[in-house]
C-alpha cells in the first residue's frame, strides 16, 4: 500500500531504505539507449594454456584465472570462477590442451559469487565438485532456486551435483601424481578457504590471499594480511614451495616474491 515506507535487511543492517510518497501506475515513459550502449558488444573470453610442468597447466585469460592437472585417466581443474562463458571456454582449453580424458574433478577454492559462478558448468560437464564441506550446503540451495530467465546448461540438463568435502586437508592422487588440497587456516577472507599444493612440482596454487603485482612495482607499505596469513600457513604446513600460480594477477611468483611483499624477505626457509 502507498504511500509506504520500504526497508530491506540483509544480515540485520539495513541495505535499502525508500520513502514512496505517490505511484502513478504504468505511466508513459520515454527512456532512449545511449548510442554506447547501441553499439556494445560482449568482450571476447579468452583462454589461453600455459605449461607449468609435465601435465601441469596454468589456464589464464581475463581477470580469472585456472589450472589444469592431468592424471593418469582423467583430469583435475583448480576453479571454474565467474560464469559459465567463462568455464565454458576454460572446458574447451582444457579438452584441448589435454585430449581424451574425462574432467573428472573441479577444486573451488572458495564461495565467493566470482570463484564459484562457474561450477553449475562443470556439474553439467560430469565433475565431481571438491570443496570445504561448509560450501556444499549453501550450493546446494543456491542451486536449487529456478534457473529460468536465462537457463544456463545445468537447468537443461538437469544433473545432480556430486560433491567430495572434506575439513582440514584432501588428497586427489592417480598413484603417481599427488594433489594435495589444505584448508587456508585463520583466513579473514573466507570461511572453507582452500590452497593447492603440487608435491612432486612444489607448485601452489592459491587465489584471494596472494595477487602478485607487476614486476617493477614496489612492496605495498601495509602488508595484506590475507598474504601474511598465507604464509604463515605454508610455513605451518611445510610446504616446499618453488612456484605459485595466483589464480588472479599478471603473472606466476615465487615464494621470495611472496617474502617480499610481507616483508619478510630475510627470512628464507622455502
């Protein structure tokens, strides 16, 4: 009823608040696309390989970035973020670059809406969803809800997620190559943060808690405490770290980088 008084509450703290203080109902309205808008087109996904190490493939292109490991009969790939024209064109590298073997498991890192958009394409390619166990509830009631103003492949086909949780650390191993995937302990980030460290190649893969900067740039005078928290936890763990591929940033590190930035450059262990 108007005039009305709307407020909306998300997490107790008000998100939205309107005064209406007359409707008029269905009026006339003339409201012109600017010529910009007109003429835009959609930004071409891209997605490019980059080989880290036998079997070991760093899909990057745009903002957000994956990879691909390879194992005896089938393969893994470490998130599937954004969208599914995203994970859609990741698939297709993916298929590419490693033929003739199933995409068997997506590791999500975490629940963030640009970390996790992507998934229902990869249930709908047949993989097997690895994520903390605190992720799966809340997938599966967002997946649940009607995909049905722009259905997307899931909606039609309507597959059933299959998820593998776990808590603390996971394994995925083919008896030859070990992935180890470990919770990111005391993260402010996110709840059910993950890493993912390659034994054999000493490669970590992480995103959120570590984006290296360009090259040249200086160290930022604050650390990120997210970095900090990263180290501290591949020092806990022991991790023998040569590489890190950052799922975001212009470009792979290395653990002296990652000293570097926090500030903690004298103190070499990995």
């Amino acid at each position: 009823m108007f005039p009305g008084h709307i407020v909306r509450i998300q997490g107790g703290y008000p998100v939205l608040d309107l005064t209406v203080s007359a409707v008029k109902a269905n009026p006339q309205v003339d409201l012109p696309v600017p010529e910009s808008v007109k003429s835009a087109t959609a930004p071409l996904v891209v997605a490019t390989a980059e080989k880290l190490a036998d079997g070991v493939y760093y899909i990057r292109g745009g903002t957000h970035h994956s990879v691909a490991i390879e194992q005896a009969d089938h393969v893994v790939v470490v998130e599937g973020p954004l969208t599914e024209a995203r994970s859609l064109a990741v698939i297709a590298k993916v298929k590419e670059t490693i033929p003739n073997k199933p995409l068997k498991y997506l590791i999500n890192t975490h629940a963030h809406f640009d970390h996790s958009g992507g998934l229902r394409t990869w249930v709908d390619e047949g993989a097997t969803i690895v994520t903390h166990q605190m992720n799966k509830p809340y997938y599966e009631q967002a997946w649940a809800a009607p995909h049905t103003l722009n259905p997307d492949k899931l909606a039609q086909s309507k597959k059933a997620a299959t998820f593998e949780t776990f808590s603390n650390k996971h394994v995925l191993t083919d008896g030859t190559r070990t992935i180890e995937i470990h919770e990111i302990a005391g993260s402010g980030h996110s709840d059910g943060f993950l890493m993912i460290y390659l034994p054999k190649e000493k490669i970590l893969i992480e995103v959120d808690a570590y984006t290296p900067a360009a090259a040249d740039a200086p160290p930022p005078a604050t650390p990120n405490p997210f970095s900090v928290n990263l180290y501290e936890n591949i020092q806990r763990l022991k991790l023998d770290v040569k590489q890190i591929a950052a799922l975001h940033g212009p470009r792979l590190t290395t653990m002296a980088d990652l000293r570097t930035t926090i500030g903690v450059a004298g103190r070499a262990t990995n």
